[in-house]
C-alpha cells in the first residue's frame, strides 16, 4: 500500500479542492507532433507501425518522415491552418501517419467512426464543416455519399489503398501525399501555438446531441506528461531502449480518445511498436497474440471479458505481458479475477491498471495501479485537481465514502465545445471546473471509486450512445411522435440501449419495424438491443427535459 499525502485545500467560495498527486510537469510549449516525435533518433530504425493483417510497417523515421511529407502535401492542395479534416480510418498504421501530418500541418483532425453509416457521418462532416476528408477504399463509397448528402460542396478525399479494392475516381491515393510530399518545400515556420486546437472528437457530454470537443495541441501533450509523471515507469510504460521495446496491440480504435491520445501518441512518444488491427475479429486478435510477443495490453472491459472467455486465446499468448490497462467503462474486482483464472502464470507478474478520463479530458484523469483495489480507478494525475459536489445540495464533499459528482480541472480540461457555447458554459462552471457526470467517493488513501452516472449517456462496450441522437432520430419516423432512450445493464455489451416509444394517435408500429429503423441508419453498437416498449406519455419536467431517470426507476430497478 502506498501512503498519499493529499491535503485538501479550500476555495475561495466554499470548494474542497482535492490535488492530485504529487509530481512536477516540466513546461512545455511543444505541439502535439513536436512532442510525440521529440526522441524519435534514439528510435528510429525501430518499427512504429505495423499493420497486423497485411504487416505493412513504418520504422520510426518513416512514420515521422511520412507524416511530414503527408503536412507538406496537405497544405499543398489548398488547406489552410486551422480548417477541419476528417479522418475517418479504421486502425491502421496510415491512420496514425494521417493524424500526426495533419496535426503537423496545423490542420484540426476530427476522427470520425469508420464504423459510421451516410447518416452519422454526414453530421459530423457538416457539424465541424470539414475542409478535406482522409479514408480507406472500403468505406469510401459510404463517405462519398454522406458528402454528397451535406452542404460541403466539392472538398478533397484522401484514400488510403488497401491493395484489394479500387480507389474511386476523383479521389487521391494516400500514398502520393507521401511520395509526391517528398519533393515538395518543407513547410514554413508555424504561425499557430500549442493553445490552438489540434484534435475535434465528438461526445455528446452530460446531455445532448454529440458535440466537437475542441483539444488543444497543450492539453493533449499535457495530459501524456500528466501519465506519464504519475504512473509508475518500468511497470506501466517502458521507453525503448536498444534491447527492449514495447509491444501493443492497437485494437482499440483511434478515433476514439483512449486510442487516440492515451495509446497512439503516448506511445509513440515513446518508442514502442503499435501492431495495428484493422477490425476487431476474434481470429485476427488471436493470430496477432499468437505472432507478436505482446507486452502491454490496453484494454476496454469487453476486450478482457474476451481475452478471458475465448477459447482462441491460448494463455501462453500473453506469456511476455507486463501490465494490462483497462479504460472508458467499470471494471469489477471478479472480471479481474477471472482473468486471473485462466492466466494463471501471470498471476504473480503481471500489473494490473484502470484509467478513469473523458474526452473532454484528453482523456485520462485518475489513473489506479494499486493491486488490491481493482475496481478503484485510483489516484489523481498530477498537475490536475478534483471536487466532489453534492449533486442535491451543492455542497463540496471533504469525507471519505460519500458521494458526488466529479469534477475535473487542469491542463487536459478541453478548450471548450466547438460552437456551442451554451453547451461549454453548462460543462465548465466558474473556476474552470469540469462537470463529468460522474458520481464518485473516495477512500482513506484518497483513492477513487466511480459509484453511478448522473449524465444520460449509454455506454455500450466503452462506445458513446448519446439517447438524444437516438432519440432525434426515433422522432423522424412516421408513426412516433416522442421518444426516450436509456441504457439498460448487460452482461456482455456492460450497457445496451433502449426505447420507449409514444406512438402517434390511431398509429401503433411493431417494435420489429422501429428497431429495423433505427439499426438501418446508426452503426451497429448503438443497434436498440434493449428492445422497443410502446408507452401513453414520456415523463418529462416541467421545461420538456425528458426524465429518463423515472423510465430507468420503473423498467430497470
Ligand atoms: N471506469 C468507469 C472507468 C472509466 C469509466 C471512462 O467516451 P468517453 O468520453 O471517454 C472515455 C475515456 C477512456 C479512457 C480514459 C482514461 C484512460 O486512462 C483510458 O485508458 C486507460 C481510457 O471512454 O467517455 C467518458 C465516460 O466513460 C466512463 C465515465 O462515465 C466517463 O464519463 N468511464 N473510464 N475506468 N467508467
């Protein structure tokens, strides 16, 4: 056990401020891609990237060179600093090489699901008004029409060739912003600083529809130095060194923020090697532990609950892993057992982490790393504070055990939501404080334990299912007039949606047909797995706001 000397500090109003760890932040004034490739000469004959379906690879200087000519060509094609590109890749080593060029060009990078249908994908793209879009042959027909359905008029669509199907007309091989980049001027000295936007995902928050979170260059590279000066090194991350390297599998998607920051550009600050898995297929995972001497595994808990239960993983495939990280949902004590079960060799090496973060925090915020407390997501990141605010009264909470909501400050608290002000005032309260939405209480130790979620979001395997999305869209059928959406418990999804439908008068839909309207439209894991109950009112307050914690109370409890 590890003794924290935390002392809670009063705000000027009434605040019980609890710090996070102690631990220094050196200054930095590093754009994101200065920052991830600083140490790439002690690396770079390394592999960084590797594709672990067709094992395409970039050394360290490749992807770093790569990403460079990919800046240089990008602006060459008309970009501007600070117009909006959207990169919608599934994992790929071009995925990162895209990002880091883009970012490099002083372009924002807005990562879209490559998972998304033409409906989803054309709200992104108009919502943030992306100037360019980079894509994989797979998917470019679907991202084709959802330009074609938005108002963006002709922008230009960057296709990465799998060597297996065509690029459409009209588009631009990936590989020639890299061949072509090569021979063009480097790019002149940047205009723009690391407070300016480098990354716009979307989350929908508290409430609402799913909003551009604007990240600054400095609060992603603060929040990778935030990690990595408060998780323990030697158990958590290694550096490469001439006869060590990590080695990850990067299954989890990168566009997505723990992909994104927390895996990606944190690990390649580094030094390790990303085998990067295109799509997530039990047998394409499990070749990928099988080749690979796997030594860091960063997870979401369904990965564990499968790495766990599937018979294609064999134990001695995690045979040279050190740790293993979960992240974006609840992990329990006995799902961490179980693991252990079938593990068995690794009971006594392996370490065992959850991070706790948002979005909105780029992402990871508290981090636990203590063995005998798995389902805490423990300590505060240093350079950061919390408070806990009664939800009812709201009073700040200074005793161990009782529970508030979260609420998060300091350099990885995002700059705000891309036009729409309202939205960031209502999550970032005077003082700076980051509402999460979150319930949580600490222990003795000051660590943390998430007890329940205030917010109306649904998880479904650590994805983002914002009800009002589901909601709008249940709106736009013939025979619905009102809706609600809320997240049902599930042993295998931890969440899955479901709806509560007010049909029009005379009207009376089958729930078959709202599923099959709904799952048509919106990418498989929002599907309404939960099911459809048709209803006579939807709970609302007085203000219209929909009371889902009332449907949750009846149906759910
Ligand atoms: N336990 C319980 C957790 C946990 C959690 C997140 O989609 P977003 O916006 O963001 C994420 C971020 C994932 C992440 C954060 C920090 C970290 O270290 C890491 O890798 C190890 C991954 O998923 O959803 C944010 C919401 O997800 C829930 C919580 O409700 C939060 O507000 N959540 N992590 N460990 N719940």
């Amino acid at each position: 056990a590890v003794e924290r000397k935390i002392k809670i500090v009063d705000g000027p109003n009434g605040e019980k401020i609890i710090p996070g760890s102690p631990g220094n932040l050196p200054l930095s004034t590093s754009t994101l891609s200065e920052y991830v490739w600083k140490d790439v000469e002690k690396f770079a004959n390394k592999i960084a990237l590797e594709c672990g379906e067709t094992g395409r690879k970039y050394t360290y200087a490749q992807a770093r060179d790569s990403s460079n000519y990919v800046a240089r060509s990008l602006r060459n094609i008309g970009l501007k600093v600070g117009d909006v590109v959207a990169v919608i890749l599934p994992n790929l080593p071009e995925t990162a090489v895209a990002f880091l060029g883009a970012s490099e060009a002083g372009l924002i990078v807005t990562t879209v699901n490559f998972q998304y249908t033409v409906y989803e994908i054309s709200k992104q793209l108009i919502d943030c008004n992306a100037r360019a879009v980079i894509t994989a042959a797979e998917i470019a027909p679907t991202v084709l029409a959802a330009i074609g359905n938005s108002n963006l008029g002709k922008i230009p669509v960057v296709v990465v060739d799998d060597g297996v199907q065509p690029i459409p007309t009209g588009t631009i091989p990936f590989q020639d912003l890299i061949t072509k980049g090569k021979s063009l001027p480097s790019l002149p000295e940047r205009t723009w600083s690391d407070e300016d936007v480098a990354a716009l995902p979307y989350s929908s928050g508290t409430t609402g529809l799913p909003k551009g979170v604007m990240l600054t260059h400095r609060n992603l590279v603060r929040n990778i130095m935030m990690v990595r000066n408060t998780v323990p090194e030697g158990i958590f991350w290694n550096k490469a060194t001439d006869s060590f390297q990590e080695v990850i599998p990067s299954v989890l998607p990168l566009f997505h923020i723990y992909g994104m920051n927390a895996i990606m550009c944190t690990r390649l600050s580094i030094g390790s090697r990303l085998v990067t898995l295109p799509k997530f297929t039990p047998e394409l995972f499990a070749s990928v532990l099988a080749k690979y001497k796997t030594t860091t595994l960063l997870c979401a808990p369904p990965i564990i609950l499968f790495l766990t239960a599937s018979p294609l993983i064999k134990p001695n495939y995690l045979d040279h892993v050190q740790c293993v990280i979960s992240g974006a949902a609840p992990l329990g004590k006995s799902d961490v057992d179980r693991f252990y079960e079938k593990f068995q060799s690794l009971r006594s090496t392996l370490h065992f982490g959850n991070g706790y973060g948002l979005t909105e925090t780029s992402p990871v915020a508290l981090f636990n790393w203590r063995e005998d407390k798995y389902g805490s997501i423990g300590e505060v990141l240093c350079g950061s504070s919390i408070r806990l605010v009664d939800p009812i009264t709201n009073v700040d909470i200074s005793e161990p055990g009782k529970s508030g909501e979260l609420l998060i400050k300091g350099p990885h608290v995002m700059k705000g939501y891309y036009k729409n002000e309202a939205a960031t005032k209502e999550t970032i309260i005077e003082g700076g404080w980051l509402k999460t939405g979150d319930i949580a209480y600490f222990d003795e130790d000051f660590d943390f334990y998430i007890s329940d979620r205030l917010k109306e979001l649904i998880k479904v395997k650590g994805f983002q299912v914002p009800p009002a999305e589901i909601e709008e869209l249940l709106r736009t059928h013939k025979d619905i007039e009102e809706a609600a959406v809320i997240g049902i418990p599930d042993s295998r999804y931890g969440e899955v949606p479901k709806a509560f439908v007010l049909p029009k008068s005379g009207r009376k839909p089958s729930e078959e047909d709202i599923k099959n309207f709904v799952n048509t439209r919106v990418a498989e894991y929002k599907h309404l797995r939960g099911g459809v109950t048709l209803v006579d009112s939807i709970p609302k307050n007085p203000s219209g706001k929909i009371l889902r914690i009332k449907l949750r109370d009846k149906y759910v409890n």
